[in-house]
C-alpha cells in the first residue's frame, strides 16, 4: 500500500464478517452482498474508474462488482485468485477452526517465513468460523454462475503450480488478460516475493487510462 500510493488513491476494506467489520444481520454471505459493499465505499469516497484488487476469495468479489457495476470498473487485478472450484466447501462444527488452519499451512510454500506463517495464521484466523463457512458456500455458489465475458483489463497474477489457476478458463473469458506466474511462491506470493510482485501491479497499472 505505501508504494501504491505514491501515485494511486488506494482503498482498503474490510468485507462483511472480516476484520473489524460486523457479519451481515441475517447471517449469510454471498458475493452480491461483498460487492455491494465495495460500491457502498466506492460511493461514500466519491471514486471512480476503479482498479479492483481481489487475493484468493477476493477475486470473485472484484469479479461480481465488475458485473454488477461496470460503468465504474476500469480493470480486475487476480492474484492467485478462485476461477473454477477446488476441493469442497469448509465445514462447520468443533474441528472447523482446525480444518482451516490445515488448509491454511497447505497454502504456504518455502518462501513463506515462519514470521509470516505466524502473521498470516493470526489474521486468517481471527475471523469467526460462520464467516469461514459463509464465505466458502459463497465462493462456490459465485463459480457455478460466472460463466459470462468481461471485457476490461485484467492482470492475472498465481503462484507457481498453483491449484487455484486455470489459465484456459481466464483466457476464455477475460479476452483482454496478461497472466503471469511468480516462481517459488504460494497462494501469499504478495508477502513471499513483494518486489516482483509490485513490479508486476505498478506496470499494469501504468498501461491504465
């Protein structure tokens, strides 16, 4: 964020459930409702012609505001971002904090220092476990029905190997993609290696209008 915003307005939330954000009243979670958020923000801050950011779940958040608001969407950033659905939803119960702390450590890779494991883990997991499984359901309802064509930019960025990328999917339909893959990284590539990272972000940024 700091380097961002040497040259960019940079906005950051926290979604509904997350941080110091309350769970929505009814108790359930769809990306209508995150997107919702992020044009609830996007109003008050009186921005427009947004680059959308989204990391792992986040991606289907920026990809339901895309549909749902284009007039105010400029281009998509995915960073190891949910295309298709791997493995199934999380499970609620006593063993669900549990389940996702192994689903969590599966995501780390070399480059992910124990500081960071530490750090991750803290704020992963801080989030109550409805807001895990709300969020969960609502991914995989999200990528059964996003099956149509968006047109504005998108920078793709995955791990290496990374279980979530499905490169023919994004080609298919995301015409104007750039993908790319950061070598020895896991899903935080961001945190593992910052500086490729942010030269990637900064030079997709600077091809923008």
């Amino acid at each position: 964020m700091p380097l961002l915003a040497k040259q960019y307005r940079v906005l950051t939330l926290d979604l509904q459930g997350h941080g110091q954000s309350d769970v929505p009243r009814d108790g359930k979670f769809s990306m209508d409702l995150f997107a919702q958020a992020v044009e609830a923000v996007r109003a008050e801050a009186k921005a427009d012609g947004l680059i959308l950011a989204g990391q792992g779940m986040g991606t289907q958040v920026v990809l339901r505001y895309a549909r749902l608001y284009p007039q105010h969407t400029a281009a998509l950033v995915f960073v190891d971002g949910v295309a298709t659905r791997v493995g199934g939803p999380l499970q609620g119960g006593p063993e669900g904090r549990n389940n996702r702390e192994i689903r969590i450590r599966s995501q780390f890779s070399a480059a992910t220092t124990p500081e960071m494991q530490a750090k991750i883990l803290k704020m992963t997991l801080a989030a109550p476990n409805a807001t895990a499984v709300g969020t969960s359901n609502a991914t995989g309802e999200a990528l059964s029905h996003e099956n149509g064509i968006v047109n504005v930019p998108v920078l793709a960025i995955y791990a290496e190997h990374s279980r979530l990328a499905n490169r023919e999917y994004l080609q298919t339909h995301f015409p104007n993609l750039e993908y790319t893959e950061i070598s020895g990284t896991g899903h935080y590539l961001m945190l593992e290696k910052p500086e490729a990272f942010n030269h990637l972000l900064l030079t997709f940024l600077a091809k923008q209008k």
